[in-house]
C-alpha cells in the first residue's frame, strides 16, 4: 500500500511547484486585464465579432459589407466568447467583455509555459524545467501582449511552438494538423512555412538511395495536404453562402494590406528609418525598401537550407531551433514586418533553448523580450495621439535604440544556432544546487582616510549644489487683498516704462495701473501660474503723474516702476505695495523666481507656514513640510524655498555611498558610485528645484539601505536582534511614502526582501525559528504599517492649524481627490516621456528659459541624465538580471533587481502623462547594480575594471562640466547650447 501513496507524492512535489508559477501567471495576467484598457482598435474587433458571432452564427459571419481580417480558426473561439458574453448580457466596451476576450490567450499562454516545463524537464530536469516554465510565464512581452494590449498571439503561439516540439519527436501528422491549426488562427503561420518544410524535407538533403527520398517527399505532400485540410477544417462552419474563393482571398487580402517597409516592426530595416516608409520607396538608387527586404527573405532562407543540411550531418537537427532562427532572420530582415510578428519567434526561442539548454539562446530571448516588449508599449501608448506613427524625435531616437536591441540579439541567436547546427559544444545554463544561505561576511571597518574622502565628497557636493541656488533676499510684506479689491494712489518722480509686479499667493486676481484720467495703462493677471516671480510689463507713464493701482483678489508682495533706462523711478506711497523697493532685484532670474512645478510646491510650503488654506492638494505634505522648513529658516526667497530640497541632494550622495557598501562590502566601489552620484545631472537639476521628487527619493533609497542591513543582520544575528534596521526601514518607508505616492511603490519591494529573508533564515533551522517569524509579523504590523500610517497623518498637521481647522472627513477626502487626480489625468505636456525612454534620458523635461539676455545668449535649466552614467548604470542592471536568470546571482544581485523592478515596473501601466523625474528612484538601484558589476569583475579582471571604472567616473565628471549652463540656468552662448543637443530629442 505505501508504493501507491509514495509514488503520489512524488507526483504532488513534481506538479506543485509547476502549478504555484501557473497560479502566479494567472493572477498577473488576470490583475493587468483589469486594469488596463488595451488597443482600442484590436479589442473593439474582437467584442464586436465577439457577439456578432453569437447573434448570426458562423456561417452568416464573413459578409462583404463587413469588416473581419482574422481567419476563421479565432473566430470559433470568439464565438464561444460571444455566446457567453451574451448569456451574461455583457456590453461591448466593458471591463468584464475585455477580460472575457483575454481568457483564451491567457489559458494558452499558461498552457505555453507547461509545455515549456515539459521540454526542458525531460531534458534538464526539474529545477531548470521550473526555471523556463517561469521565463514563458512571465515574459514581459508576452504578458504586455496578452493582458495588457489583449491579442491572441498565445493561441497563436502555443499552436506553433507544439507543432515545432512535435517535428522534434518526428510526430509528422499531429504537427501538420497543429501547423494548420495555427495558420487557421493567423496568416502570419505562412512565415514559419520554410522551416516546416525544412523538417519534412531534410531527410532530403543527405538522401543517398530513391527510397529515403521518395519518403520523405511524400511525407512533405502529405503533411501539406494535412495543414490545409486542417485550415479548411476551421473554417467550413463559416462558408455559409460564401463565395468558392472567400477564404483564399481572406488571406490574400490580409497578406498585401500595409505595403509598407515597416509597420512599426523595430528590425533592421527600421534602424535605417524605414518605419511607415512606402515599400517602393527609393533607399538606395534604384533599390528600393521592398528590394532589401525581399533579399532580407532570400538570405534568410538560404541559411535555412544550409543549417538544415549542415545540422541533419552533425546529427544536430531540431526543427524548434531552425523555426525560431528562421522566425527571427524574417522579421529582422525583411520588408512589411508589424510589432508582432516577432512574439511566436520569441517564444520559439525560448523552447529551442529549453530544448538545448544553451545560454546565449537564453540571452537571445532576453533581448527579444526587451525589445519587443518596449515595441509594444511604443505603439499601444502611442495609439490615439498626434504621435500615432512614430514620426516624433523622441519616438525616432528609441526606434533605433529598441532596433539596434533586437539586431544584437539576432546576431547572438545566429552565433549560437550556427554553432550548435555544426556539431559544436553546447554553452549550458548551468543552475547552482540551492545551498543553506549562509551569514554574511562582516562589513569593513571604517577607516580615517574612507571618512575623509566621504566627508570630502559630500562637501564638494553641497558646495556646487548650493552655490547659485537662488537669492537670499525678496519682498516678505505682502498687500494682502484677497476677496477685495484695494486700491493704492501712487506719484512717480519721473517717467516710468515699465511695471514689475511680484505677486504672493492669488485665487485668480488682477492688478491694473490707471492714470489720472481714468484710462488703463498696464495690466497684469495673477493666478495660480504667477506666483512668486517677477512679472514685467510695459507701460507709459508721465514723470509727476499720479497713479492709481487696483489690486483685486490677489496678494502681492511689492511693485516697482523703472524708467527707459532700466533704473528704478522713486515712488511716493505708504502702502506695503512699495515698502521693499531696495528688494526688488536687478534683472529677472530664476534666482528669484519660481519656476515649472515651484508655482505649486512652493507655493504649499508657504501656505503650510501661514495656515493658510492649500493650493495643491495632488500629493501628500510632507515634502511641501519639508520645503516650508527652508522657507521658515531662510524667508521666502529663491534660496529659502529650495534649501531643503538641495540639502536632500546633497545627503543622497552618502546614503548611496553606505547602501552600496553594505551590498558589496568594498568602500571602493561604494565611493565610485558615489562619485557617480555626484556627477548626474538629473540629481543636481531635481534637488535644486522646489518639487518633492528629492524626498520621495532620498528616503526611498534610505528605507532600501535600512532593509538591506535588517536582511544582512537577520541572516547573521536572527530577527530578534534586527529590531533596530527593521525599524529604521519602516521609519523611512514611512516618510518616503508621505512625501510622494511613488514611495508606495518601493513598499512592495520592501515587502519581497523582508519576508525573502525570513524564508532564507527558515534555511537555516534557527532553534528558536517560531520566536522569530513572530517578531518578524510583529515587527512588520507595527513598523511597516502602523508606523508609515501615523506618519502619513501627522504631516497633514499644517492643515489642522490653519484657520479654518481641518477635519477628518476632509483629510480623507484629499486621498481621494488625489487618487482620482492621479487615475483620471488625461493632461498632455511637451516634455513628457513614457517608462520606456527614461533609461536613456531621450526626452528631457525643459524647466526653465531666462529672458531678457543680450542676443547670442542662453540661461536653462533642463532635467536630463549623466548620458554615460545611465547609459553603464543600464548595463549594469542587465548583468544583475542576467545573473538572477542564470541562477549565478546572490543576495545582493537579488536586492538590487527587486529594488529597482519595484519602483520602475509600476510604471509601466502608467498612462498618464509622466515625465523623466519619474524615473529618479529607479536610478540609484541602476548605479547601485554597475558597482556591484564592477565589484564582481574587479576580482578576476583588476587593473582592467579599474580603468574602466576611471574612464566611466572621468566621462560623467566631463559631462556633468559640459552641460553644467544647461542644468544650472547659467547663461552661455546660445550656440554652446545648441551643440549640446546630441540627440535630436533633446530640447532646451
């Protein structure tokens, strides 16, 4: 009787971990369905097939007056998707009619990932097969193809990938029936077509005697035969009173639509610009975009040949891996290729290399996944806008980047599938046997010379940062005219030509000058966009004049008159209009004016100061807090109103310095990447401007710090002595999250190291292990919940001292203002940028342009990254991932790619308008992940990463010395800035 039950369980350990990714995938793909909208155009053709199907039936579907693209083989899916839609009584356009439509290529996509497991278990056994059920599971571009864009590319794909696995086992009518199936499904299977010959037919290219070959030709016409009878099959129930042709045009139509060279397909083609180009247009001479790409095929499918004959002669042969070269070879070289076609390569890839277990074939799929999935999320984000065809600087700039992504990763695919078809050995991906993780080593003792540099770095830091920051004096006497109007009669010396007007805080008010007749000679509108910065305007106005100045429902600070000349006119008055005029500045600046997001953030800070009621309401106060504190100690002035924020920036650079230390343990590389730190733009620009994106990503990177010591400290002391990191980490969690809503995000991420550590410490069998997992459940209540909350509150605290008082009922009404400010803004901005072009600083955020310069000359301020900074920090997070998949990774690798994944992936579903600074919590992961390279290369290669760590720190202290005037407002010549734009994205 125990045989039975043994075998059970063994079974059970086999299928349960399989089942656990199954379940997770379900749960993404099912969670993102929900939430995102998909391609309008794609969804609103399935849901009206959807239940058009069910209203006629098939055979009254196809009809000439209506429009359907796809083959039959969907369509009978969709009917079964229809007719429950109708049982439901669902509505095209609705959540649960989308989420319907995606139910069927997700349970594909599952079934996807299990045949996954299935090839790479029998081959490689059950870790590595778990490991590629998990790579198919949650690939990004085909979760983001699936759930989020809400294609069927899954049923498609599934189709295809067991037909190929079926050739590999010599299965010919069940793959030929499959082939059809998948043709039935979409007409793209036509580009798989060859590869499926090559299978049936290379018996053919070593046949030596009349019989071999005659059998395999005729396994070819049968297996021909077979797949259109299969396609056939799909679509009798829809022939209805169809036409005898109806179905071969169906397809013939399909395949000439888009004669384009590229429909925002990113290949190769595409990287010389020839997206949405007509495919006759010239490139060359005569040669034209349809020519290359029909030789693009034609070499394609002569390598086909040859690696089928040189393969079936090493005894290499495997029809997966010819069909996901071949897949690959068409859509990175030829004409006419859409976003998608390049999905079933992809997931070919992917089942060669569980097939053959080789790992550039695994890193092939790394970077089509990447490339695809930024391809995707470039035309779905892109759909509906004034950039549909991605014609933009920015959108031409990632084209070619994501291009080039997928070139590479075509060349490695060549190089490992040229060398497995000639018999050469395999480059295995290799997983380490799990081993009881063990406590980490002891972090170094801090020595005097490593404080100095520290200290001096950190003082060199703060004394650019602070230096020009803005001006130590302004008007602080306001008029305060709010819901009145008031009036000022004013005598001037001498003639004045212009007003200078520095309003406060204002509703929606006005000023106007008017002269002894009554007549209007200047007017200025004060708003919500005017505060706290000088406004001029002309006028003319005679010497001995009398004026009267209306102010109505605003507060201004002061006024001032100057004369042709620029001087300052002496003004006769009592009223505090005028009673700062020794204040009032030479010339316009941002020095003493606020600019972009100032108007708001500061703008709070002082309201927080004066109990006044709030303006700006979107995000939560404790950055505002922080910024009102400058403001109490330093006045409201230039200086006052970012002191705050640029002394965050400053304390970046050390905090970044201690996380990196604690990960790599070597002071060297955790000062490399602080030197990095001081040298990005994006941290100088970003903490020397009165927004709160500073302290949400200060205290971000803090509470990361926090949580990496608590981990370290669990593995080598147990929870019960890592009170003081768990609660340090919750501290700052806390004041991250209150300071901006993206500090949620880091919490997740938090949440993954926190209880990932207490599993490892369960690795361990602690003898008091129930003592600890229940101060870890303690701890994370009361430090990572309880904690963060009160703290959330208590910075609503300006609120209550306001006058008016302040309630609960309001306060929970400002979480929800904010959170449907946040989901329903549908506002549109020059300089924004999606997720996807941040890495590479493609689209800066312009802040600020100085007027009144002489001609010739320039002052800006734009938020953009350190190029050659980003640029390794991105190499840098891709070994790091590389080294989670490969299975090589370590507790640092792994924290640092959690880390960033957490603030960046959420992101991804972002549609509205987002911006480059969105990305400034995810960028210290980025650098935190190139010191850990560094620190991993240092051992085998050290003069060699030395160098290069040099040369990379002497390249962004050039850059940042470059584009210093351009982040600074500094004001150079206006030709020094124009060379500056490398990159035909880049605006200031």
């Amino acid at each position: 009787m125990s045989r039975p039950s043994a075998f059970s369980s063994a079974r059970r350990a086999r299928w349960l971990p399989l089942a656990a990714v199954l379940l997770a995938a379900l749960a993404v793909r099912c969670g993102l369905a929900l939430v995102s909208e998909g391609y309008s155009s794609d969804v609103a053709c399935f849901s009206a097939w959807a239940l058009r199907l069910a209203e006629k039936g098939p055979g009254a579907f196809y009809a000439p007056d209506y429009f359907a693209d796809y083959p039959p083989g969907y369509m009978l899916l969709l009917w079964l998707v229809g007719l429950i839609a109708r049982a439901l009584e669902l509505e095209a356009g609705g959540k649960a009619m989308d989420f319907l439509i995606c139910l069927w290529p997700i349970l594909c996509d599952l079934g996807l990932a299990a045949l996954l497991w299935s090839i790479a278990r029998r081959r490689f056994g059950e870790q590595r097969a778990l490991r590629f059920a998990a790579f198919a599971a949650f690939c990004p571009a085909l979760l983001y193809d699936t759930a989020v864009w809400k294609q069927v590319d899954g049923v498609f794909c599934l189709l295809l990938a067991a037909a190929f696995l079926l050739l590999e086992e010599k299965k010919w009518p069940a793959a030929a029936a499959l082939y059809g199936f998948a043709l039935a499904v979409k007409p793209q299977a036509l580009l798989f077509g060859p590869a499926l010959a090559a299978a049936f037919l290379a018996p053919l290219l070593a046949a030596r005697q009349r019989r071999p070959a005659l059998a395999a030709l005729g396994r070819g016409a049968a297996g021909a035969a077979l797949s259109l009878a299969a396609a056939f099959a799909c679509a009798l129930p829809f022939w209805g009173g169809q036409e005898a042709g109806w179905l071969w045009e169906k397809y013939a139509s399909t395949a000439s639509s888009y004669p384009y060279a590229s429909v925002n397909g990113f290949n190769l083609l595409t990287l010389f610009g020839a997206n949405w180009q007509p495919q006759d247009a010239p490139v060359l001479g005569p040669v034209t975009w349809q020519m290359l790409g029909a030789a693009g095929i034609v070499l394609a499918t002569a390598a086909l040949v040859y690696l089928s004959w040189r393969s079936w002669k090493a005894g290499r042969f495997s029809p997966l891996l010819l069909a996901a070269f071949y897949g690959v070879a068409v859509f990175t070289l030829s004409h006419r290729m859409h976003e998608r076609y390049i999905i079933p390569a992809l997931l070919l890839v992917l089942a060669a290399a569980a097939r053959w277990g080789d790992k550039r074939l695994l890193g092939a799929f790394g970077l089509f996944s990447l490339s695809s999935l930024v391809n995707l999320a470039m035309v779905l984000t892109s759909n509906g806008t004034e950039d549909q065809f991605l014609s933009s600087a920015t959108a031409v700039v990632m084209i070619r980047a994501v291009s080039a992504v997928e070139a590479a990763g075509f060349v490695l695919l060549a190089w490992a599938v040229f060398a497995l078809c000639r018999g050469e050995e395999v480059r295995e991906y290799v997983l380490t046997a799990p081993a009881v993780p063990a406590a980490p080593a002891p972090q170094p003792a801090w020595t005097r010379k490593e404080r100095l540099a520290l200290a001096l770095l950190t003082l060199v830091v703060a004394a650019v940062s602070f230096w020009n920051l803005g001006d130590f004096t302004a008007p602080q006497n306001p008029l305060d005219s709010d819901g009145v109007t008031t009036q000022v009669d004013v005598e001037l010396a001498s003639g004045a030509t212009e007003l200078w007007v520095y309003p406060g805080v204002s509703w929606g008010g006005s000023l106007a000058v008017y002269d002894e007749a009554g007549e209007q000679l200047a007017g200025v509108e004060l708003s919500g966009s005017t505060v706290f910065q000088w406004l001029k305007v002309g006028l003319s106005a005679p010497a001995g004049g009398k004026l009267t100045l209306m102010v109505d429902n605003a507060e201004v600070m002061e006024a001032a008159f100057r004369g042709e000349d620029g001087a300052l006119m002496a003004v006769s008055s009592g009223s505090a209009l005028f009673d700062e005029q020794q204040l009032v500045p030479d010339s316009v600046s941002y020095k003493n004016s606020m600019y972009f997001d100032e108007i708001y953030h500061g703008r709070t800070a002082y309201e927080h100061l004066h109990g006044m009621p709030v303006y700006e309401t979107t995000h939560p106060p404790m950055g505002k807090v922080f910024i009102m504190l400058g403001v109490a100690l330093f006045g409201m002035t230039g200086f006052g109103w970012r002191v705050a924020g640029a002394a965050f920036g400053v304390a970046l650079v050390p905090v970044l310095y201690l996380f990196v230390r604690r990960l790599t343990r070597k002071p060297a590389f955790a000062l490399f990447a602080a030197v990095l730190a001081a040298f990005d733009t994006l941290r100088f620009t970003q903490s020397r401007i009165a927004t709160i994106d500073i302290y949400g990503t200060f205290f971000i990177l803090l509470a990361a710090y926090f949580m990496v010591w608590y981990c370290q400290s669990v593995l080598e002391k147990g929870v019960e002595e890592s009170v003081l990191p768990m609660a340090l980490a919750g501290l700052a969690f806390g004041l991250g999250a209150a300071s901006k809503w993206t500090g949620i995000y880091a919490g997740a991420g938090l949440a993954v190291l926190y209880f990932g550590v207490l599993w490892q410490r369960a690795k361990q069998k602690p003898p008091r292990l129930k003592q600890e997992v229940a101060t870890a459940f303690c701890g994370g209540i009361v430090f990572f919940v309880a904690l963060p909350l009160i703290i959330y509150f208590a910075s609503y605290i300006p609120y209550f001292w306001r006058e008016s008082g302040f309630s609960l009922s309001e306060w929970w009404q400002c979480q929800v203002n904010m959170y449907r400010y946040h989901s329903g803004l549908e506002a549109t901005h020059p300089y924004e940028s999606r997720w996807y072009t941040w890495p590479v600083s493609a689209r800066p955020v312009w802040y600020y342009l100085a007027s009144g310069l002489p001609e010739g000359m320039r002052g800006t301020i734009a938020a953009l990254g350190n190029l050659p900074l980003w640029l390794a920090a991105l190499g840098g997070l891709g070994w790091c991932g590389w080294r989670q998949l490969s299975g090589k990774g370590n507790g640092a690798t792994g924290a640092v790619s959690v880390l960033f994944l957490a603030q960046f992936l959420p992101w991804v579903l972002v549609s509205r308008c987002t911006f480059l600074y969105h990305y400034f919590p995810s960028l210290w992961f980025a650098v935190a992940a190139l010191a850990l390279a560094a620190a991993h290369f240092y051992v085998r290669r050290p003069a060699l990463v030395k160098g290069l760590c040099t040369g990379l720190a002497v390249a962004a202290g050039l850059f940042f010395v470059c584009y210093y005037p351009v982040i600074s407002g500094l004001p150079v010549s206006e030709s020094y800035v124009n060379a500056l734009r490398i990159l035909p994205s880049w605006m200031f």
